[in-house]
C-alpha cells in the first residue's frame, strides 16, 4: 500500500514538472521559443534594421541632389550615416577606384578620367541629367552666345563685352580645375575643345563659388549646372537655344551630362539601399525635378561615352 501511495505522488509530481516546463517555453501565440529569447519578431527586426556609413565624394554639379535625398534616406534609416564631399568629379573617381570613398560621384563616365583598367572596375549607377550653361554677371547686356564666340572667350581671343553684342567692360573668366567634371562637360559639348588656364583668369574649386564670384565680379562669364541657377545670375542661350527640361530632353540643346554614382564593384548592402533610394519615385518624381535635374527616364536621347546621340 505505501509503495502504490509512493509510486502515484511520484507520477503527479512528475507531470506537474512537466507542464511547468512547457509553459515557460510557450509564447502567447502557442508556438515554442528557445530558453530566454523574446516573442517572435522584436529580436528578428532589431537584426534586419539598416545600419552603416557611406562616403560619397566627387561632382559638385551633383552634390545639391545627393546632399538632400541622403537627408531623407537617414530621417528614415536612422542608424545609417551619409557624408557627401565635393572636390570634382575626377576627385570621386579616383577616391571610389582607390577605396577612399564608397560613391564616386562624376559627370563624365569614367573612361574619360581614369585608365582603362581602374575604369573596368568601376559600376556606374545613373541617377539624373544635368544641363549646363554659361552664366554671366547679370548686369551685362547679353543674352547669346555662340559656339565661336564661347571659344574666343575661353581662349583669350576675345577680351571685351563689346565684342560679342554687350558693353564696353572687360572679360573676366571664372574657371574650373582640370578635374572638374563640369569643366569637361562644357570643353567637350560646349567649346568642342579643351582649353588651358588663361593668365588673369580666376579658378574655383567648387560650383557655388563659382556662382558666388559670378554674381559679385563685374564682367565675369563662368559656367555652372542648372541645379545652382536662382535668379542671382544669368544664363545665356547657346547658338540660340535656351538651356530647359523640353530641349535637353529632346537633344536640342547639347551641353549636358548624365549624374552618376559610382561604386567599386557591386555596392555593399546600406550603399545599394541608398542607391536604390536615389532611383526610386521618391527621389525621381520630387528631388530631382525640384533641383532642376531631369529624370533619366524623361530623356528622349541618350549619349555615350563619345558623345554620340541616338533617339531612344
């Protein structure tokens, strides 16, 4: 009798064990976790939020619209950390090629900056069209100018307003270093030649400089994407045709660049979400229409590494 009495406290006691056991490891929805870990899903999202830095260098022409979208991108990925630097497009490519840099931002395709071997390792991202005019102090009295005009004046052969339709005032050239992109933009579709540093000519590093001693220096020609023109300095049409959306589109006015991200190699994840947000409708349909650049997808034309135009 007392070892049946024994051997039944010995089975209720080891069921009551048994069912503890199994409550600790149960969670509200009746699916089992492991010892110590929290409901399904809070420790899952923790691992998968984005997190990272990025270094993005190069282009100045481009820098407004990289500047404003990285500010979006990490209102909404907090724990990712954007830098975005100048100096010029050649600057970028040879940052991103050297691993200094995760972006290189350029407005000329790398080819036309680094060797063939440096450029091969290189993968471009395309994220906006940027046109590029002549801009003038905006009390000078020209509206146009041509292409053999624009040459006399960045070569020296021609010196004075008066020359070209203006006033009797003096040139004053504002330049770009030789590894500005937006330099090279305008030498290759502009001048359709490359042109040296003329003595009393002033350089700047950067396109808001160069906008900045435009607006301040009597008689000065400089040349600066359209992203950076606000009613404080003017731009001049070229062999008649204004520099717009409708006519860059449409190949009628030339002196434009295609804005590239580039990477070294395929992008690690938080620099692919990021290029991917530069892509996507967000940035397309809103930051790059409200900087004054042009979708990609609204060219009507495309160019390549020659200059070549053909119809989409």
């Amino acid at each position: 009798m007392k070892k049946s009495l024994m051997l039944v406290l010995t089975l209720v006691l080891t069921f009551t064990l048994a069912a503890c056991g199994q409550n600790n490891t149960t969670n509200s929805n009746g699916s089992a976790d492991a010892p110590g870990t929290t409901n399904e899903g809070s420790g899952n999202e923790a691992s998968s939020e984005l997190s990272g830095s990025i270094l993005a260098v190069g282009s100045s022409a481009l820098q407004p619209l990289v500047d404003q979208a990285s500010k979006k991108f990490m209102d909404q990925n907090p724990k990712v950390s954007i830098q975005v630097q100048g100096g010029g497009s050649g600057t970028g490519l040879t940052q991103v090629s050297g691993g200094q840099a995760d972006i290189g931002n350029s407005d000329v395709f790398a080819e036309e900056k680094l060797d063939a071997a440096q450029a091969g390792e290189l993968v471009s991202h395309q994220v906006a069209v940027v046109a590029m005019a002549a801009v003038i102090n905006p009390e000078i009295t020209v509206d146009n100018l041509t292409k053999d005009q624009l040459v006399g004046i960045f070569t020296g052969e021609i010196t004075n307003w008066s020359e070209v339709g203006g006033q009797d005032q003096k040139i004053q050239i504002v330049n770009r270093p030789s590894s500005s992109g937006t330099r090279s933009t305008f030498e290759k579709y502009a001048l359709g030649t490359k042109t040296g540093d003329l003595k009393g000519s002033i350089q700047e590093e950067s396109s808001g400089n160069v906008k900045k001693l435009v607006k301040e220096t009597p008689g000065a020609i400089g040349y600066l994407a359209l992203s950076y023109l606000d009613g404080s300095i003017k731009s001049v049409n070229y062999e008649g045709v204004e520099a717009n959306v409708e006519n860059v589109a449409n190949g009628s006015y030339p002196i434009w660049a295609y804005q590239h991200m580039y990477t070294k190699g395929e992008p690690n994840e938080v620099v692919k979400a990021f290029l991917d947000y530069m892509a996507s409708d967000d940035v397309q349909n809103n930051d790059v229409v409200e900087l004054g650049y042009i979708p990609v997808s609204s060219m009507q034309v495309s160019r390549d590494v020659d200059g070549n135009i053909t119809n989409k």
